[in-house]
C-alpha cells in the first residue's frame, strides 16, 4: 500500500500517516463564513484539501473515507450585510452557499461527503458549552459564556506560543468580565433585531470557535484523522477548538494530524482591495476589468504548481502557461472516458502526492510521462509497421489517472480548450507530406512544414494516425499565409 506522509503542524514534523481506522478514515476542514462571493486566497484550502482527497480515497477506497467541511451560516458579519441590504439571513446564506459550491466545483474540487450549516448543530454546541461548564473550563459571565484558557494546561501547543506571549502580541476583545484577557467566547446574547436560541444563559447565539467542534464530534467523533485550512486559522481558531474540544472528550484526542496551507498573494503582492489585485472565484471565472476568463482548470493547475506550505503567487502569465499545458494534453489524450481507474495511476505521481501532497513534483511527472507518449508516437512514425514498443493507448490511460488523482483533465472540467480556429486544412496537408516522405524517406518537406506551423504558434502534434493542430498561447494567423 502507498504510504502517506504529512507534516503535521502539531508536531511540526513530516509523519507517515496511520488512521486511527484503515475502514474509516476521517478528515474534517474548515469551511466558509457564508456572506459573500469567496475570493481566490480561499479556493487555495479547498483545492489542496481536495487534492488529499482524492489521495485518501485512491489508498483507502472511495467508501472508506469521509470528508466534512462546514458552513458558517451565523456570525456578525452575515448579520451586518442582511441589516444593509434588507434581505433575509437565510436568502443570502443560501444564494451564498450556492455560490461557493459551484465556484468551487468549477475549480475541480469534489463535494465533501458532508457539509454541515452550523445552524444545524445549536443543540449540539449548547450541550457542549453545558459540559464545559460543568468541567470547570468555562464560566458565564453577563449573559456571554467564556472559555477559561488556563483550565487547559496544553493551550498554545499547536501555535507554540504562551498564554503570555498571547495576550502580549494579539488584538484580544477587552471585556470587564474576563477573567483573563484570552478567554474566548463560546455564547454571547442576541438583541430581539439579531439571531438567536434559546439557551440555559438566555437568548442567544455561538461563538465561533465552537461550532467546528460540535459539528467535528458529531459527525467524525471524539477523536478524527486529519484537520485541515489556511494556516490563518491556527491561531486562534484551531487552538480554541482543541482546547474546548479536548476538555469536552478529555478520553479522545480530537484531530491527529493538522495540516495548514500556506498563503497567497497576486502578482507578487499581498491581495488588497486597496491595491487594485482583490478579485474573486467568479470574478477569474468570468473575466474582470477587461481580462478574459481564466477556466477553472486552469485556474487548478496554477495552484498545484506551489507546494502547499509555500507561499503562492497568483500571475497572468503562470495561467497562460497552465492553459497552453493543459490544452496540449487534453488534445495529446483525445476524448476522456468517465469513471477512469485510479489503480491506472503511474507510480511516481502517487509517490509525489502522497509525500505531503508535493503536487508540483507530480506535475513535473505529468511533463515526464507526455513525452514518454510522443516518444512512442515519434518511434511509431519512424518504424511504421515494423513498430513493436508499447502501445500508446496504454500509456495514454496512465497518464488520464494520473491527472485525474490530481483533479486534472477530468470530463467536467473540459471543454474550454476549444479555440474555434480550423487547422484542418494545415492537418491533411502536413499528414499527406508525411505519408509520402514515409515512402521516399525524406522528410524535409514535413520539417519545413513543421517548423512554419512551430513559428506560427501552432502546436504540432503526430501520431500513426492523422496530425493534430491548435493554436498555442502565441498564436498568429497572418504567419500561416502561403503554407498551403
């Protein structure tokens, strides 16, 4: 079996990855607060999630893994942009949501197998905030609850700071009924215009810390594989889940492994709506002041181009270069069946991937394994009948499972690579000089034709059987006047 290896944040080291159950490996990562289109720094978790995803389900089995990623659908800013608008807070959650789902399945990623709305677990974070309570790790104070810090001797471990250094360095809510500047809280009270349940403190609503740790224990249990997101989260979010979480299931461990990606920025500056480079998913999707739009594909591959836990930078010119990539490809492998078997996949891609997600390492075995393919179709050319290697057809199978563990050249990604340029003519021109030079055994005429289609911007591509032509990033039409 391939073997899993992840840097986990808690330990700050690389670890072969061992479920706590082979059958039931769990992975919970933390979702979107729903009030708005999702901008392009929080497709980065998702894709890379995604992608150990797919890594889990191709080791386990698809029916052995479950994956939970959550809704934030109550919180002040949600409250804030229904008072400004006049909408309801459910229409624009659900508008919202919807949004964020088809946003992100335009980028690749796969539906979780569970996607909960916090609104949906009160009862569970109210039962919760009571056993906290009742452990002595949380007190109420003024109609709010509290989270008391120093009742957990390990808080801090995930960040690797102090209580101290905490309330030193951190922009912390400064309240009278604190007992200590750092205590978090787990329900505050609604006013009659805002959200609210009805609560053993009165009317209303959680914190946010502790809906991923109601949700988490519903669903995955007391003690779970791997949680995910940004590294933004660690702290103070991640630290205040397992901090009440492992006060609530003192007997579990909650999360075994925590895996946080790095940041993203665009065109090599911090994204900003002051500096002009703040845009969304859709706004890439569909094209924002005056650029054309980016598909989603594309938009997938420029992302698994970085490692995870380096920082990645969002250019134009790194999305023309995934395009003309992706567009080679998907013409180099034709028509892409559905359902394709990831047993299929080559070995060292699974290997890149599975060593802490190293997609960049796998691409670079995605470029290896296509010239393996025109290798064999250039000896194919050469040889004519008396060719005897591997068929192409073969490897051109491991290289869709190959992309496919990674989220690449699938059927519902496809479709964009469509140019709407005819080369068809260029095609059977150049096809019928090779088949003659395969007779006369000079083929100058097929590299001259070749090498004017190159400087055009076109990209070449021959087989046994027929010539493919498509207009490369770099194509110019006025260069291909006089070549017939």
């Amino acid at each position: 079996m391939t073997v899993i290896k992840l840097t986990n944040s808690k330990t700050r080291k690389k670890e072969v990855f061992e479920p706590i159950d082979p059958n039931n490996v769990r992975m919970y990562v933390c979702g979107p607060t729903v009030y708005d289109r999702a901008h392009i720094g929080n497709a980065r978790p998702v894709i890379v999630f995604d992608v150990l995803y797919r890594l889990l389900r191709h080791v386990y089995g698809a029916e052995h893994v479950t994956y939970v990623r959550n809704f934030t659908d109550v919180d002040d800013k949600i409250n804030k942009k229904a008072q400004d608008t006049g909408r309801s807070i459910k229409e624009i959650t659900d508008e919202t949501t919807q949004w964020y789902l088809d946003d992100m399945r335009a980028v690749g990623a796969l539906d979780p197998d569970q996607m909960p709305r916090a609104t949906e677990f009160i009862g569970a974070m109210i039962t919760m905030i009571e056993g906290l309570i009742a452990g002595g790790h949380a007190y109420e104070a003024e109609g709010h609850v509290l989270f008391s810090v120093e009742s957990y001797k390990d808080y801090g471990k995930l960040s690797g700071r102090s209580i101290d250094d905490m309330i030193a360095g951190a922009r912390v809510e400064v309240a009278p009924y604190k007992r200590n500047p750092m205590d978090f809280v787990l329900w505050k009270p609604s006013s009659d215009d805002l959200p609210g349940w009805d609560s053993p403190w009165g009317r209303g609503r959680p914190g946010w810390h502790i809906e991923c740790s109601a949700m988490s224990y519903e669903l995955l249990g007391e003690s779970f594989d791997i949680h995910g997101g940004g590294n933004d989260l660690m702290f103070p979010h991640h630290e205040n889940e397992i901090a009440q979480s492992c006060c609530s299931h003192p007997k579990g461990g909650f999360a075994r492994y925590w895996l946080h990606n790095e940041m993203l920025q665009v065109e090599g500056k911090k994204m900003s709506k002051s500096l002009g480079n703040f845009f969304t998913v859709r706004d890439l999707l569909d094209g924002h002041d005056g650029m054309p739009g980016v598909p989603g594909e594309v938009i997938r591959f420029v992302f698994l181009s970085t490692h995870y836990r380096k920082p990645m930078d969002w250019t134009a010119e790194k999305a023309e270069q995934a395009k003309a990539t992706l567009r080679r490809w998907r013409n180099m492998v034709g028509e892409i069946e559905t359902g394709v078997d990831y047993g299929r996949a080559d070995e060292a891609v699974v290997d890149a991937v599975a060593n802490d997600l190293n997609t960049a390492q796998a691409l670079t075995e995605l470029h290896r394994l296509e010239s393996e393919i025109q290798n064999v179709y250039n000896r194919i050319i050469g040889f004519g009948s008396e060719y005897d290697g591997p068929e192409p057809g073969v490897l051109e199978a491991k290289f869709i499972a190959s992309a496919n563990l990674l989220g690449l050249l699938t059927p519902e990604l496809g479709g964009w690579e469509e140019t709407g340029v005819d080369l068809t003519a260029y095609a059977d021109h150049l096809f019928a000089l090779r088949q003659s030079a395969m007779e006369t055994k000079n083929f100058s005429a097929v590299d001259a034709m070749k090498t004017a289609l190159l400087e055009a911007g076109v990209e070449v591509r021959m087989s046994k059987t027929g010539v493919e032509l498509e207009p490369g990033p770099n194509f110019d039409a006025a260069k291909l006047e006089g070549l017939l």
